[in-house]
C-alpha cells in the first residue's frame, strides 16, 4: 500500500516564496499599497487551493501562475471602475517600479552573448542588442527566413544554458523569467 505523500504546508510555501512574489508585484505594481492588496489575496487564493496542487515541485509554477492571474484582473477591475479615459500617475507602474527581472538581467546579455561561439554571438548580437529583424537579416545573410529563424533559436538556446549555469531561473508558461536565484558559485560574466 502506498503511503500518501504529506501534504504541502501554507507556512512553508509561503516562507519561501513570499519575498520572490513581492518582487513579482512590485515589477508590475507601482503602489504599495495595491502590492499589499494583492500579496494577501494570493495568499488567501494560496491557503484555499494549496491542496490540489499534487507535485511539490510545481509549487513555485503554480504560485506565480496564480500571482499573473490576480494581477491581470487587478488591473481589469481597475479599468472597469474608472469612468475617464485618463491616465493617472499611479496607474503608470511601468515608469515607478524598481528594476524588473528583465532589466536586472538585461546587463548580463552582453557578455553572454559575447560568451558564445562567434556565429551564434554575431547572430544574437544583429537581433538582440542591435534591434535587426529576423527578416531583414535573412535578406542580408542570403539565407531563408526559416532558415535563420532556427539558426536564432539555437543561438537562444545556448545564451539560455550559459545563464543557466549562473542562475537557477524560474519561467511562465511562455517562457519568460518571473524570477531567478545567482547559484552559490557566483558567476563572472556579468
């Protein structure tokens, strides 16, 4: 007979992951107060649906999965209420939260990218620093579209793994990092 796996504990899960999720929410929510809102009613959501999460180790998907969700309809409330089609300082999170994951991440792209074998370092460097179209530089190189479209994503896919070596990431469901942990050996490319 098998013995029944011991069910995850709010307090653990949210002693690990509460300091993450509120810089989630500060990457997307500019008011504190709003920041505050939303952390107890994702723990409220967290203590109600805790239980029908069956894998430990999808905890940290679920949480920030349920976070982007809350958030999401925080701000369609928020739309449905106001009346005006005004523009208020408050609602313009983008210009008053700290550095997002993306931006704190973004200085390490560079020397990553430098890091890689030089094809996949000039590739990446045309269409990630340099802003190039996939399109344009397909013309330019003489090859396909899709040709060049699978050259990128094999370029991305190395970038990836050296990040990898120095962070533990954490993705959403389209793959975009929510948040990341420097592993213990530190890393010296950025």
């Amino acid at each position: 007979m098998k013995s029944a796996s011991k069910p995850l504990s709010l307090d653990e899960v949210w002693r690990q992951y509460q300091h993450s999720l509120r810089a989630f929410l500060h990457s997307k929510v500019a008011n504190e107060a709003d920041v505050d809102d939303l952390q107890q009613e994702i723990l409220l959501k967290t203590y109600q649906s805790l239980a029908d999460v069956k894998n430990e180790s999808s905890v940290k998907a679920w949480l920030f999965q349920l976070a982007q969700r809350t958030i999401i309809d925080f701000y369609r409330k928020r739309a449905r209420v106001q009346r005006d089609d005004s523009l208020h300082v408050d609602d313009l999170w983008f210009e008053q939260s700290p550095a997002s994951i993306e931006q704190e991440l973004a200085n390490c792209v560079a020397p990553f990218i430098q890091a890689l074998p030089e094809s996949s370092a000039s590739l990446l460097g045309r269409v990630e620093l340099d802003g190039v179209s996939q399109k344009e530089l397909a013309e330019q190189q003489g090859v396909s579209y899709s040709t060049l479209k699978s050259r990128v994503q094999k370029s991305r896919t190395e970038l990836k793994k050296l990040f990898e070596e120095c962070c533990d990431l954490t993705l959403d469901k389209h793959g975009n990092v929510i948040d990341y942990q420097q592993k213990k050996n530190g890393c010296s490319r950025c």
